[in-house]
C-alpha cells in the first residue's frame, strides 16, 4: 500500500508542486491506489482528504481531520465554532444525543451539504435489521439530511449482522453513503468483514500516539478498510499525548505543539484524526497541522512512544460487555 509519507517524498516541501491533496481510495474489497492532484498556493491551504469509493457509488472525499462530539454539553455551539475556523467533518453518534445539535449547527452554517461529511453510529439498543434502519430514518431527521456520508456500527455487540444488512440496505437506497464500524478490535473485525457482503469502508478505532494501533493495520488493508482515530490527543487512561515533552521538542522544529504533533503523526500515517474541544482557539490548533511534515525519523522516534497498542479498553472483556448489555442493549 502506498503511504501518505511516501507520497510527499516524491516532492518534498521545497518544490513549486508541494501543495499537494492526498485522496486515499476504499472499495468494497480492496485498496485501489492514491492519485494526487498537485497546485500552485500556499503551504498553509494544504488539505488532506480520504476518498471512500466502491464500484457502484461516486467517490466521496473525506478530510483528513474532523471533530466529535461525544459528551459535549452545548454541541450546537461547539459545531458551529468547528465549522467557522474550518472543520467540515462532523462525528456524532445516535448515542451521544446530539444529532439534533449537529444538524441545527450545520443548517445555520450556511454551507451547503455537500460540503459537509456527516458520521453517525448505530447505538446497541438499536441493534438488529428492523431496529437499525428505523434508527437510521430517525438519525436523518435529526441530521436535518437526506443522507449520511459515513454510518458506523458502534459496538461490535447485539445482532450486528442484522443491523449491517439494515446498513447495506440503506447504502444501497442512498441513504448512507458508506458503511463502517467502531471498536471492532482484530478478531471480531475479521470474523465480521469475512462474512458480509459490503465490507467495512472504515474501522474507528481509539487511536493516538501511545495507542498506535500498528497490529491491526495489515489486517484492516486486507478488507480495503481505512483507519479513523478517535481519543487522538489522549484520554481515558492516555494523558501523556498533550503533555509530552518528546512531542513537544519535535514541535519546536516546526512552532507546533504537542497535540499538533501528534494529529500530523496521524495524518501522515493515512488515518482520519477526530479531535474533540470546547475551545474555539484550540479546534484551529487542532486543524492546523498541514503546513509542515513530520521527517521519517521523527515518525520513527514517534513510534517508540507506544504503550497500549490495541488500547485501554478491552472491548473483549465479559464484564465489559455485560455492563454494555445489560444498561444499554
């Protein structure tokens, strides 16, 4: 597979082509190829966009950052900070309970839809073909949308197959414009993708500097399936990203911060960053991290900082899984 790295070093920054838009390519099966499109402008312009295609639906483009919305008390508000300083990827999920929030920010944004790329998750109490797609039709009104560009399965736990096949069928109809899943760690991943007909476009996965996730990798470019990172910047049990002081060196390099160090890592790794904050001023910070490039032995010293590889949670664990079925299956 052709990396994001790879790809910039067939120009580097200095030449008169370094503005470059990476477009990653998913199909159903497997990983295509990486075509760039190259322009004269500024360094600071430069945007990164993954592409989810198949071969019956157009491709879409996907940016290579975007902002969740998990726990945020005024989602309204934050949503609407995220999309003025630049955001157009927007992650929420029918558990969070703010898709209402999100499809107010955006109707009052004044962008036009298709300038947004809109993810949302089916929740377990939805599980099941019947259940999942009256979810998806409740989620599109909220969303105040006729579609829904990226539609996950948020635990790997209920009848996720039936709600697949309420997925695909939405996928199909034009409801959803592509189909993934969240917090399927390797095992459950491949015994899932193997048996169903459209495979995972996207695996959403706790993803960050010491929760790198490099295990899994192989066996999600085997489905053609992209990575998108959430808790990229830490969290739950990984304080250590924005604190850092190995990151905060590297960023001295390049008048960047810790945590903007550690979303370019991402970035450059091919892995769609979603960031969370209340802050105006930092959800800019967080979005600017395509004016400089990390070299391959920052990249490499990076990846020595991995503690929990496949993460903090054990989504495997019983216990786990019986307080998730039993509050809210």
């Amino acid at each position: 597979m052709t990396s994001l790295t790879g790809i910039w070093q067939v120009f580097g920054p200095d030449c008169q082509f370094a503005n470059i838009q990476f477009f990653f390519v998913l199909s159903d099966f497997f990983f295509v190829q990486v075509w760039i499109f190259c322009y004269f402008c500024n360094m600071a312009d430069i945007r990164e966009e993954i592409v989810v295609a198949d071969s019956l639906r157009d491709a879409l483009e996907m940016q290579a950052q975007g902002f969740v919305t998990h726990a945020l008390c005024e989602c309204e508000r934050c949503v609407s900070d995220a999309l003025s300083v630049g955001y157009r990827l927007v992650d929420t999920a029918q558990a969070y309970a703010n898709e209402e929030g999100v499809g107010n920010a955006w109707r009052k944004s004044g962008l036009k839809r298709e300038d947004l790329f809109l993810v949302t998750k089916v929740w377990i109490s939805n599980a099941g073909e019947e259940r999942a797609a009256r979810s998806i039709d409740e989620s599109l009104r909220k969303l105040q949308t006729d579609y829904i560009d990226l539609l996950l399965i948020h635990q790997a736990y209920g009848d996720v197959f039936g709600t697949w096949r309420a997925m695909e069928r939405a996928y199909r109809d034009g409801k959803v414009r592509a189909i993934g899943v969240s917090n399927f760690q390797a095992g459950r991943f491949f015994d899932f993708a193997h048996y169903v007909d459209v495979k995972p476009m996207v695996n959403q996965l706790q993803c960050n500097t010491l929760i790198q996730q490099t295990a899994i990798e192989p066996l999600l470019a085997q489905f053609g399936t992209r990575m998108m990172a959430w808790g990229p910047l830490g969290g739950q049990g990984v304080d250590g990203v924005v604190k850092s002081a190995e990151l905060s060196a590297i960023g001295n390099n390049y008048g960047k911060s810790a945590a903007q160090v550690a979303l370019r890592w991402l970035t450059q790794r091919g892995i769609v960053a979603i960031p969370k904050s209340t802050h105006k001023e930092r959800m800019a910070q967080n979005l600017d991290v395509f004016d400089f490039r990390l070299t391959d032995s920052e990249m490499a010293q990076i990846a020595t900082m991995n503690q929990h590889d496949t993460g903090t949670i054990n989504f495997g664990d019983p216990q786990f899984v019986k307080h998730l079925i039993e509050n809210y299956g």
